[in-house]
C-alpha cells in the first residue's frame, strides 16, 4: 500500500514539473497586459489588472504635456516654434520652421493627431528645452500622487526609464479632465485649427475612434509605440455616471474599453449627497450674530455599493463676517473628498441679508460741550 501510495505521488509530481500552470482567464476578456477602470469622480478603482506596474505608456503621455501647457497661461499669444524641437520622428501635426502657432493650437495638434512635433514644441516654449520640461512634468505628476511614474520625454517616444502605471495615468486622465479647455479639446473627433507662415486655417482629425463608437466617450488619449503596444485612455459619462479607463499594451483596445464601460456603467450608479445640516458663519457689527448657508448645486457622486461613508466634507468659511452681508452672497465651499483626493466643491450661500448694527450717536461729555459752545460764540 506504501509503495502504491509512492508512486502515485510520484506521478502526480512529474505531472506538476511537466504541465505548464494554466492561469485564469480574464473574466471580461481584456486583452490588455495591463488596464484600470475607476469611477472619476472619487477616483476609486472599480476594476484593474497590473495596476501599480511601470509600463511604457506611449503617447498617452501628451495628456501631461498638454494639461501643463494649458496651465501655463498664454493660450492665445502667437510665437515662432523652435526648428530643432519640431524635427521628431513619428506622429505631427504638421509643423514646419518658421510656423507662427499659439499654445492651445499646440494643444489641439497634441491631444487630436497626436502630434510629436506639437509635443517637443510645447516643452521647448514652456521650460527651454525637453530634459527641463521633464521635470516639470514630474513634479506635477507628484502633486497628483502618481507613484509609479517617470516622464523623460514630452511626447512619450520610447526612452530608458521612461513610464506610468495603469492606474497613475487614471489619476492623470483624472485631474486632466477637471480643466475645462482640456475637456474641450480632447471631446472633440475633427477641429479646425490655426497656425503656419503666413497662419491659415485647416483640419485636425482625433485618432480617439471611440469617440464615435461607444455613446458618452468625452476623451480622451491614444498612443503606440513598439515598446508600448496599442494605449489608450478613455473618459466616459452617463446617467450621472463618470467613468475613465486605461489600458496598456492591448492588442483589441477599443473592444477593451467598451466591455470595461459596460461592466463599470452596470455596477455603478450615481447617489446624491446631502450637505451637512445647520450651516451658519457668525457676523460681526451685524443686526444678528450669525447668518444661515445654504447650497444651490446639488451634488452627486458615482457608487458601486451605495456607501460614502469614506466621503469626507470640509466646509470652507472665512471664521466671521462683516456686516452688512448680503443676501445669497457666496461665502465659500463645502470641499468633498474621497480617501484624500479632491472630489469637488460646492458653493456655500448666505440664505438672508444681515443689515449692520446702526451705531447710537455719542453722548458729549462736558469738556467737549463747552469746546462747542465757545465755538458756537465765535
């Protein structure tokens, strides 16, 4: 019995040694080696696969460049772009020497063909030269938490050590969208834009084809390299819901996205959230000592299983008021967050006027009413 017992432990190792382990399926079909989708307004992960992994990230990239150029200001002063910075391989915009361009038209040749002339070109103008530029981008991608992420170049050509995770660039795609010229930028599938020598008006197409094939895709990147593999980013919004997803190094990116979106939009829904009950700033010199707050914006926030109870609010009010204040005068905010990001904010109104306190004339003393009698001789 011990030596038929043996043996079949033998065969069972040698089964185990020869057979390779066979891993289980991705139960969406993903394709791609790494993907995350997250509920945007929390910035919650709903679903992801390698999420904090390093990856090449293709241009999906430009969306860094371009929320720094779009926060730079200037968006609208015309300048002669850098020769040396437009002579890059790969993707354009059409750039040529001597070209005037302002920066939201770099923006536009970044975001909608992708643009690595548009890209080299916004670093130049904005820090003097791409390593320059690769530390602003850095240090903005540390202000958003991103963790897992190195920029080198602006465009998001294959450099060593150059990457993000899945989940990084879902806070970046994030914090891009919440600024609304790039929300209006990158929404859109064809915009005319502007720039050349002399200037002249002409097309740009947006390589995002899930613009127009999944209803509520509002942006909002692709990219490719042979590094990298097929990259997208993508932002959806329906019924109250605001998804984004991110996929990396897939092979069937657009199909990826949609059955993300049709598991993250049959999971989630959208659950009002009450402001906190008997908001009131006290008021100085006023005909009362404090004044009632109020909002006017309802507020609602993406769930998957109807808890928020890890949505904190802060209410931002100055300690007092000066009388008077007016009626539905804004005063300040009620900031909600969600496991330490920034949800949003909501205005805070005064829900009546508070007139200031009339002040009873003095009562003049007798030094002060002989001073004015003797003037009163003269």
């Amino acid at each position: 019995m011990k030596k038929w017992l043996s043996l079949m432990l033998a065969v069972l190792c040698c089964l185990h040694l020869c057979c390779p382990a066979v891993h289980a399926a991705d139960p969406l079909g993903i394709s791609a080696q790494a993907y995350v989708l997250m509920e945007a307004d929390t910035g919650k992960v709903l679903l992801s696969k390698n999420g904090d992994e390093k990856r090449p990230i293709a241009s999906t990239t430009k969306i860094m460049t371009t929320l720094l150029c779009l926060e730079s200001g200037g968006l609208d002063d015309w300048f002669v772009v850098d020769p040396e910075a437009i002579r890059v391989e790969g993707s354009s915009m059409g750039l040529q020497e001597g070209d005037v361009v302002t920066k939201r038209m770099l923006c536009y040749g970044m975001l909608l063909p992708s643009g690595n002339d548009a890209a080299n070109a916004t670093a130049v103008r904005l820090a003097g030269s791409i390593p320059e530029f690769a530390k602003l981008m850095n240090a903005r991608a540390a202000r958003i938490g991103m963790t897992h992420t190195c920029f080198v170049t602006p465009s998001g050509l294959d450099a060593e050590g150059h990457g993000a995770s899945v989940r990084d660039m879902g806070l970046l795609a994030r914090t891009a969208m919440q600024n609304p010229d790039f929300r209006a930028i990158c929404s859109q599938s064809r915009a005319e834009v502007c720039f050349g020598n002399p200037p002249y008006n002409r097309w740009l197409k947006n390589t995002n084809k899930l613009l127009t094939m999944y209803e509520g895709v509002v942006g909002v990147k692709t990219g490719f390299t042979d590094a990298a593999g097929r990259c997208l980013v993508s932002f959806c919004e329906r019924d109250g819901v605001s998804l984004l997803c991110v996929t990396l190094h897939a092979k069937d990116d657009w199909n990826d996205h949609m059955k993300l979106y049709d598991y993250g939009f049959a999971h989630v829904v959208s659950q009002p959230v009450e402001p906190p009950d008997a908001l009131s700033v006290s008021v100085v010199g006023g005909t009362a000592d404090t004044v009632a707050l109020r909002t006017r914006d309802p507020l609602s926030v993406g769930t998957d299983n109807g808890d928020l109870r890890q949505l904190m609010v802060q209410v931002q009010v100055e300690p007092f008021l000066y009388a008077p204040v007016p009626e539905n005068a804004r005063v300040g905010n009620l900031a909600y967050y969600y496991e330490g990001r920034h949800v949003a904010d909501v205005p805070l109104y005064t829900v009546d006027a508070v007139a200031a306190q009339e002040q009873e004339p003095e009562t003049p003393g007798f030094w002060q009413a002989l001073l004015a009698r003797i003037r009163s001789w003269f």
